[in-house]
C-alpha cells in the first residue's frame, strides 16, 4: 500500500535528490524507497562493514 509522506529537507539536498533522480529516470519518492530499503537490509546483513565504509567515505568529504 502506498501512502505520502512529508519530509522537511534543505533545499540544496532537494535539487540534488531531483538531479540525481532524473538521471536515473526515476521519481525522488522511489529513490528515497530504495535507499530505506537498502539500509534495512543492511542492518541484517554486515552493517559495520558498509555503515565503516560510508563514514570513511564522508570523513574523506568533510576533509576537504
């Protein structure tokens, strides 16, 4: 069942979500879904692995 759902985000992450989303040809509502997803799965799967890459990942952003 599908049901809306409101978000408040900054306006920046919201054009890069659209950006991102028309890239893919698809809506920022699946790309959201997917992403909830995804996060799910990986809190049964080896989240320390993917949660550790992704921090080192953004630590990398923030340095610069």
């Amino acid at each position: 069942m599908r049901t809306k759902l409101t978000l408040r985000i900054d306006k920046e992450v919201i054009e890069l979500a659209k950006k991102i989303a028309d890239e893919r040809k698809t809506s920022v509502s699946r790309l959201f879904e997917e992403h909830i997803a995804l996060l799910g799965k990986t809190e049964n799967a080896d989240r320390n692995t993917i949660t550790g890459e992704r921090t080192q990942f953004l630590k990398g952003i923030l340095k610069k």
